[in-house]
C-alpha cells in the first residue's frame, strides 16, 4: 500500500464510487485503515465526517441535475442513495432550503450548501526527474469529455465514473488491451479539456455523448506515477515544476495524457501509471 494520508485515499475513493452504496467500512478498506482511524483522521483533515461528505456530494450532484431539468425526481434520489422521494424531499430541503421540484423549476438555493470534491493529498516529490523518451505513434481516444479550470479538476474522478460502464462495451476499441487514457488538450489560461477514453479504430459505432480526438506520432517525454491515484497531482506538480524545467526539455503544444494500463487497478487505485508529455525532438 501507498503512504499518501488516508484522507486523500478516501476522497479519490468517494469521488469514483458515490453514485453507489457505500459505507464507512468500505472507505476505510480502501484507504487502508481502520473505521475508527478513518473516522478520525478524515474528520480532523477535512473538517466533516466521511458519510457527511458522502451526502453532501451526493445531493450536490442531485442539485446539479435539477438545476438542468431531470425530469425524474425518483431517479434522482435513488442515484443519491435515498430510497424514496420523500426521504430525499427532507433531505434536499434541509440542505439547501427548497424542495427537488422548487429546484427543478429554476429556484435560487443556498449554494453555500454545495459541498464540491475536496483536493487530494498535494506534496512536494523532490525526486530527479525520473522520464525516458519514446517515440509516439498516431492513434484516436474516444470517450467522454469535460472542460474544467485548475479549481475544478478534483471533479475530474467523477468523469471516470461515468466513463468506467462503457469498458469493454466500446465499438472499434482497438490497441492495448486493458488500457486507458486521460487526455489534456485544448489548455489555455481558463482551463482544460480532459477526455476519458480509449483508443479506437476509423469507423467505430460510437455512442453520441463520445468526443473523438487524433492524437499524432510524436516524440514523447514519459514520467512515471507509480504510488496511489490520490497523489497524482503530486506528481504532476513535480513534473511541471520540477522535472521539465530540470531536464530541459522544451514541450509542444499538443494533446498529452496519463495512460492507465492492465497494472492499474481503478477499484483500489492501485498499480500505477505514465505521464506522456509532448517535446521537441
């Protein structure tokens, strides 16, 4: 096991798995500690209990979802864990004040009741750069897509839960199996894309909420994550500012992603992952 904080193993863990039932045992598991130690030490890091930040997440979303217009209440409840309309109606207006259906028509609500995904673990990696450098093919990733800015990319795990159904039911899904990709492109001062996806052939059947992106040969500079998920950011922290500027290498304003591959492990959170950025040959 990793020994980033379990807070930041519980957070990652919470983010991919709220849209299921879950518990305090099941977090502290993959977390690695006890449900008394993860009790404590999430509370005393984040400042709420771990089941409370559970359903705050949770009828986040739900609030998300009417604000757009869901049309099925019941459906929106049921994916929040409350097994009636009734329970999630107390629930929702004890949160934020109005009722699902005053929402779902466009009511302002205390959006100071909005519980968005906590940061994981961020720290320092003071490590030599660790990459080698390897010549990309060309190659399409299609999946799902989202654009976010540099506060909102602790969402990005959420995207991966709606993406993680389609494994294995990908028309045209080609390259290596057991393999994923996180692409970045379109950066700019407000934010980037992010794409969930894998790697797939021309003329694929493809679902209609999927993005496409073309991704050409290039030449590559690959950095290794091999701790637990929730210290990603750590790592790439180190690679922009460390590692690039230490090596000199001078980086194209190209697509480059985290590639997942059979050792990664998306229950646990487990077994790694590369960074593949872009340089100039």
């Amino acid at each position: 096991m990793s020994s980033s904080h379990p807070a930041g193993r519980a957070v990652w863990f919470i983010e991919n798995h709220f849209d299921k039932d879950l518990t305090l045992d099941d977090i502290a598991e993959a977390a690695g500690v006890s449900r008394f130690h993860m009790a404590r030490v999430f509370d005393a890091r984040m400042g709420l209990s771990v089941m409370a930040y559970v359903r705050g997440r949770r009828l986040t979303v739900a609030a998300s979802r009417l604000a757009k217009g869901a049309p099925d209440i019941l459906s929106v409840a049921l994916e929040a864990g409350y097994g009636s309309h009734e329970a999630f109606t107390r629930a929702f207006r004890d949160r934020f004040g109005i009722t699902p259906e005053a929402a779902r028509e466009g009511k302002p609500y205390d959006i100071r009741a909005l519980q968005e995904p906590f940061l994981m673990d961020l720290q320092p990696i003071a490590t030599q750069s660790p990459h080698d450098i390897r010549q990309g093919r060309a190659f399409r990733v299609d999946g799902l897509t989202g654009r976010y800015t540099m506060e909102q990319t602790a969402n990005i795990p959420s995207q991966w839960q709606k993406f993680t159904p389609w494994l294995g039911n990908i028309d045209g899904q080609t390259g290596e199996a057991d393999t994923t990709y996180g692409v970045c492109y379109n950066a700019n001062d407000d934010g980037i894309d992010y794409l969930s996806g894998v790697e797939v052939g021309p003329g694929a059947d493809l679902p209609a909420e999927f993005a496409t992106l073309d991704i050409a040969a290039q030449t590559y500079a690959v950095f290794p994550h091999t701790g637990h998920i929730s210290e990603l950011r750590s790592t790439w922290d180190a690679v922009w500012n460390n590692w690039i500027p230490e090596s000199g290498l001078s980086v194209l304003p190209e697509p480059f992603f985290e590639k997942y591959g059979p050792s990664f492990d998306g229950v646990t959170g487990e077994g790694g992952l590369e960074i593949w950025i872009p340089i100039k040959a």
